[in-house]
C-alpha cells in the first residue's frame, strides 16, 4: 500500500513539472512572436511614410462673417438750383483772337471777367491814351497810314498816323494796309492826339478808336514799319519785331522794302 502512495506521488510531482514546463515553453514563444509582429509594423510603418513636400500644404483660412457696415447719413438740404451760366468770348485787342471770357450767369450780378486771371500784358502793350485827344470822325482813308476826318467844327484835317510808315499802294501789302485802315476807323469816331506838323501841312497824330490805337494794331498785324527816321518810340520798336518774329503780313516776304526806299526809288 505504502509503496503505490509513493509512486503516485512520483506520477503527480512528474505530471506538474511537464505542465509547468510547458507552459513556460509557450509564454516564451508567444512574447518571440508578439516582438516580430511589432518589429515588422514598424518597419512598414517607416517605409510608407513620405517624405515631407517642399511646399507646404496650404492652410485655408477660417471663414468669417462678414457683418455689413452701419454708416451714418447725415441729413443735408436740397442743394438750390444753379442759374445756367454763358461764357462769351471778346476780341479786345482786335487781332482776330479772342482774349477775354465773359461769364454771364445770376441776374443782378455784374459779369465776371476771367481776363483778370491771365498774366499781365507786357507795359508796351498797355494801351494808355494821351490827354491831348480831339474828337473827330473819319470821312476818308487815303492810304494806310494817312487818312481824312472832320472835326465838331466842320473843319476837315488830313492826318498823317504818328510812328508808322505802310506799304504804299503799288507795294505788295498796300492795298491790305490801305483795307485794314479802312475797317478801323471809316466811318466811325475817332480821337486824334497831335504831335506836330509836316511840311504838307498833314496833322502828324497817335489815332485812337475805341480802346486801340491805330498806329499800333498796324504794327501788330504786319502791314507797316516803325518809321525810325521820325520816331524813337520803343514801343513801336518792339510792335515791329515781334510781328516779324511771327512773319505775319508783309514779314511773310524773305526782303521787303520799306516804303521810303522804294519812294525815293521812284
């Protein structure tokens, strides 16, 4: 009896140590196999990773709402009505070329001249009248420089125009002369302002009509020279230069003759 206790024992102590046994071999060999399955998700997981773009992934802004601005309007009367306005042109110094504008607008307002916005005119070109002047009318133009008028006594002059000397008839520009003269003063009222007297007995004057001064708008549109020989005027001078800078009227001929030469010629 006592010896079939024992070898069961034996069988049981046997039978443990194998079962101990193997479950230490199958711990051991599953943790083997837990390591290789990590190692290898690891491996796949630093191959399938890309590198990273040059280029940053662009980051959308976050959307916001917009609110719609809240402006105050201030409350302003009717703006009054503008009376319609005319601008005019006028031709104060008679070289065909509008210098001054006239705005007329407002009733009961006086006109506004904008000729006061230009620049000044140069002093010679400031018409400025003698106090000596005679009232007359022209009844006749000889030449361009010399024409016939009748004063309030009913007497009749021939005056001779101060300073200047234009083409005579049979010259190229004299019968233009003789028409520009004509258009000037014929006919109308004009105001003489004696310098002397020449030796056939002809008034020798400054004639002026409205605001201009005949000698000097002869000057101005080319059809005349500054007759030096009797005159020393400056002004006229420069009347005459800068009608030939411009080459207007007689100065569009290269060589034009003065009239005294081509009267002593003759």
């Amino acid at each position: 009896m006592r010896f079939l206790r024992d070898r069961f024992l034996i069988l049981v102590v046997v039978i443990t140590a194998t079962v101990i046994s193997g479950m230490f071999i199958f711990h051991r060999q599953l943790n083997r196999g837990i390591q290789s399955d990590i190692s290898s998700e690891s491996i796949s997981l630093v191959v399938q990773v890309p590198a990273p773009s040059q280029e940053p992934a662009p980051v959308e802004a976050p959307a916001v709402e917009e609110k719609p601005v809240e402006v105050e309007v201030e409350e302003t009367a009717p703006p009054a009505k503008t009376p319609s306005l005319v601008m005019e042109k006028i031709d104060t110094d008679g070289d065909g070329i509008p210098d001054t504008f006239i705005i007329k607008g407002e009733p009961g307002k006086k006109p506004v001249s904008l000729a006061k916005a230009k620049t000044k005119k140069p002093k010679h070109l400031i018409e400025e009248k003698p106090d000596n002047l005679i009232k007359a009318t022209c009844i006749k133009v000889s030449d361009g420089d010399t024409i016939k008028v009748r004063l309030d006594d009913d007497s009749v002059e021939n005056v001779r125009l101060y300073g200047v000397d234009c083409p005579e008839k049979q010259q190229p520009f004299g019968k233009s002369a003789t028409q520009f003269t004509k258009s000037m003063v014929l006919g109308k009222t004009v105001n003489i302002s004696p310098v002397t007297t020449d030796d056939y007995g002809r008034t020798i004057a400054w004639v002026y009509v409205g605001e201009k001064c005949l000698d000097k708008e002869l000057l101005k549109a080319g059809l005349a020279w500054h007759y030096k020989e009797y005159s020393e005027e400056e002004e006229l001078a420069i009347l005459e230069e800068e009608a030939r800078a411009k080459k207007i009227g007689l100065w569009q001929e290269p060589n034009p003759t003065p009239p005294w030469e081509w009267r002593h010629s003759r």
